[in-house]
C-alpha cells in the first residue's frame, strides 16, 4: 500500500527517519523545515523526494505526518494543526524525548477525531543536520510509541509496521512510564554528568592540574555533558518532576555512599564496587539504549612512531570507516592508550577482526 508521509523537521533525526522509511519503495517523503536551505539540501541528497514550503499545505496529502521538532516546536505546530485540512484516517507521530506534555497536547488532536500516537526513537550521533542524516541511524535502537491508554490499536499497528523498515526495535509503554524511564536512564545521567564537570571546573581554580588529568576516564564519562544545551534544557524543563524525583534518590544513594566511606569498612565498600560492577557487566551490548551510543575500540598499542597511521591504515585498506580517535595519556582504569570511534556494530566489530589479522596488539571493548 502507497503511503505518503510528511517529515517536519530535517535534522539528524528527521532525515534519518526519511532515509530509513525509504527502504519501503511504496512510501513517499515529503520534507519541511523552518529553514528552506535545509529543505533544499535535503530534496538535492536523496533523503525526501518531494520539498514542503507550507506544512499545512502539505499535510493535506500526508497519511501520517511526523514532528522530528523539539517539544516546545511541536505543541505549537500542534495546536496549528487544529486548522488544517487533514485525511480523515491521518495518524500523527513525533520524535520527541518527554512524552507526558506532549500527550496532553495531544488530547485537542483527540476531541477532533485526529490519531496522535506519541513516538521517541532512541538513538542519536555525534553529528546534527541533515547531512548527518544516516539509514541505518535507527537500527537495534528502541522506538517507543505512546498512544492513549486502551485507543488506537489499530492505528499503532500501523504505525509499527510503517517502522519496522528502520529495523528499530518498537515498544509500547504510556507516557508515564516512558517519561520515568527515560529519566532514569538518560535525562538524569545528563545532570550528574554535568554536576561533575561543574566540580572539576571548581577544582581546577585551586589544582589547574587537574584538568589535563581528566583527559582519560573522567572525559569518557562525562561525554553526555557536552550535548546541546539549549535542547537539555527544554528536556529538564518538561521532564523536572521526574528528574526532581531521581535527584532526592540520588541523594540517599550518595548519603548511603558517605557512611560506607566514613565507617571505612573493607568489606561493605567492596562490596558496593562489585555488585555495581556485576549489573554494568550484565547491561546488554546488542542494543542501543536511550543514550547515544558510540562504538568505542580500546586499543593496547606500543610506543614507536608511526604505529598509530600503522592502525589507520589497515583500517583504511578494508574500507572500515571511523568517526573519531583520540590517544589517552591518563591510563588508569582505561584499557588502551588509541581509542578508535567507529559508527556501528558491525564496523566495531570488523576493526576488532581487522587488528587482530594484522598485528598482535590488544583490543578491549569497555
């Protein structure tokens, strides 16, 4: 069956979408954006096949309709919507990552007889706009759909076969328990990642020291605090219930914490480090989860010059493509000094593979 399907909003995640549901040769995409430049960018790389000027216009011929917009863009482009002139059997997504207001939005939507079904692909990239836009950005990531409690089966069944051409894994939660979730597991981990670099920048006033040292773990695990601000903010915002939530469990944790450290009992300490040790080992690793996930390679290798475009260069010569590498000089508790990023998997996997045929340098996997 035919469908058309209308994309507003073309940056990464938006394009990737498009891409991803052009596997399916009976959709058509038709793309708009704020900006026409990024709409005409992308109509010129393949990733629409029809460009929007006006999304009321456009979505007058869409069978379903998506905001890749933030939150805040797509309740008022909801509220918009009230005056369109849509199909009767519409159905209308979004991308967003808090689920809880923009389903309240969607209850306008619902005394209209309009389908909304909430949606949030977990996945990301290091990169934004639609020339990062990949096909493959979705695949082994979790989508989640949210539509209204006990409503529109029929509708998310449709929805779901729509996007099971992206190879995401789709899941239905409500708005609630998605919001919790993803509070748990990647809204809050942005805040403390963000509090430890607050506390670095504090501790480097009085030991500049201490910065260089950061190079090694400390970087790697306060990466998420370098995302886009503007966008976390609205995240923190829509979702501070739940974050305020997780934060006061934070605190008993971190009292908890304390009087382990101040009754310095070996056992109970050793303890605390291995249970938490034994449920980060048993985390899946065939998935991505709510956060970007990067492919990291961790790479033992000797001291001598050369040996880094050496590792390059046989990852070059069987065409396996890296996003980033960086050295680590601060090693303790890191694996390797060369840490390669590598964009899926699969790639990850082939660079093991392609190390190991070609040298006999360690690879870890953290």
């Amino acid at each position: 069956m035919n469908r058309t399907v209308l994309i507003i909003g073309l940056g990464l995640i938006g394009g990737s979408l498009a891409l991803g549901l052009k596997r399916n040769a009976d959709v058509s995409i038709i793309g708009f954006d704020a900006d026409i430049h990024t709409v005409r960018t992308a109509k010129r790389i393949g990733v629409i096949d029809e460009m929007a000027i006006h999304t009321k216009d456009a979505a007058e011929l869409a069978d379903v309709i998506v905001f890749a917009t933030p939150v805040n863009e797509t309740i008022r482009l909801m509220d918009e919507m009230s005056n369109w002139q849509l199909k009767n059997d519409v159905i209308v997504t979004d991308t967003g990552s808090t689920k809880k207001e923009i389903m309240k939005a969607a209850e306008k939507l619902r005394e209209l007889g309009i389908t909304f079904i909430g949606g949030h692909p977990m996945a990301g990239s290091h990169k934004s706009g639609v020339e990062a836009a990949r096909s493959h950005l979705f695949e082994n990531a979790y989508y989640m759909l949210t539509p209204f409690p006990n409503e529109n089966k029929k509708e998310a069944k449709i929805l779901s076969d729509l996007l099971e051409v992206t190879k995401a894994k789709i899941v239905q939660v409500n708005a609630e328990e998605h919001d919790h979730m993803t509070a748990v597991v990647s809204h809050f981990p942005h805040l403390v990642a963000a509090s430890l670099v607050h506390q670095l920048a504090g501790e480097n006033e009085r030991f500049p020291f201490t910065r260089q040292l950061a190079a090694g773990g400390f970087r790697d695990l306060t990466r998420i605090a370098s995302a886009n601000p503007i966008m976390w903010r609205d995240i923190t915002v829509q979702n501070r219930q739940e974050l305020s939530n997780q934060l006061q469990v934070w605190t008993n944790e971190m009292i908890n914490l304390q009087n382990l450290l101040l009754h310095a009992d070996e056992k109970e300490i050793e303890s605390y480090f291995s249970t938490a040790k034994q449920i980060r080992d048993d985390l899946p690793i065939t998935a991505q989860g709510a956060m970007f996930t990067v492919y990291d390679l961790y790479i033992d290798v000797p001291d001598y010059a050369g040996v880094i475009a050496e590792v390059i260069g046989y990852l070059a010569k069987d065409n396996i493509s890296i996003t980033n590498l960086r050295i680590v000089e601060t090693r303790e508790d890191i694996f390797g000094i060369l840490v390669i990023s590598f964009q899926t998997m699969d790639d990850r996997a082939r660079g093991v593979q392609c190390i190991a045929n070609n040298t006999t340098f360690e690879t870890y996997i953290s």
